[in-house]
C-alpha cells in the first residue's frame, strides 16, 4: 500500500523523493542530485509506487542533476510496472533529466507529451 503521506527529505543524501496519490496515478516528485549514492533514494520511493499497481507519474522537475546509475533505476521501475500492466511517465524534467534521455534515446519511451521544465 502507498502512504498518501510525502516521504521526508533526508538532507544527508542530497536527494529526495516524495509519494502523493492522485486521482489518475501515483506521482512520485524527485528532489536534488542524483547518482550512484543517492539512486537508491529514488528507487525505494519509485518501488513503493510500483506496489500500488497504479500508473506513476515521475515529477523531476526539482532534479538538478541525474546520472546513468539514476537513469537504470526508472528504466527498472518502467520494466516492473510494464508486468502489471502499468506504466511509468517523466514529466516536468528539468534541462538535465531531458538531456540525458535525449542522449541515450529514452526520451520517446518516458515522455510521451512531457514538457521540460526550467533549469536544471
């Protein structure tokens, strides 16, 4: 079950990420700088959504920096999602998250309609 409840950031990390239920999916809003030390920040929150056997929707707009480590834990969440008949959207990226799916040709594949957000 998703608690309804945001996850509290943990300032330690330099990352976090927050849980809400909407009425259409369940979003999950990245905060901060993402990498090999903070992906699992990331990827807690984003199995906690999967649990939910709901669409997710991923707001990165709050995300200042992403790294390939971060990358492969969506691309994991989409694939677990996808079993369920579920699936998984970035949307808000900011100029960062945007530019790396350009450059590893994920960008169709997460944000169909998405628009990027500022910064970054």
């Amino acid at each position: 079950m998703v608690s309804a409840e945001p996850r509290p950031p943990d300032d330690s990390v330099g990352a976090s990420a927050r849980i809400r239920v909407a009425s259409d999916a369940v979003v999950v809003h990245a905060l901060g700088e993402f990498d090999l030390a903070t992906a699992q920040v990331l990827a807690d929150a984003l199995d906690q959504a999967c649990g939910a056997g709901r669409d997710v929707q991923l707001d990165m707009s709050g995300v200042s920096f992403i790294d390939a480590s971060t990358l492969g834990v969506v691309v994991k969440a989409r694939n677990a999602l996808s079993e369920h008949g579920c699936r998984i959207e970035i949307v808000r990226p900011t100029d960062c998250v945007a530019r790396l799916l350009q450059l590893t040709g994920l960008e169709s594949l997460f944000m169909a309609g998405a628009k990027h957000g500022t910064g970054g």
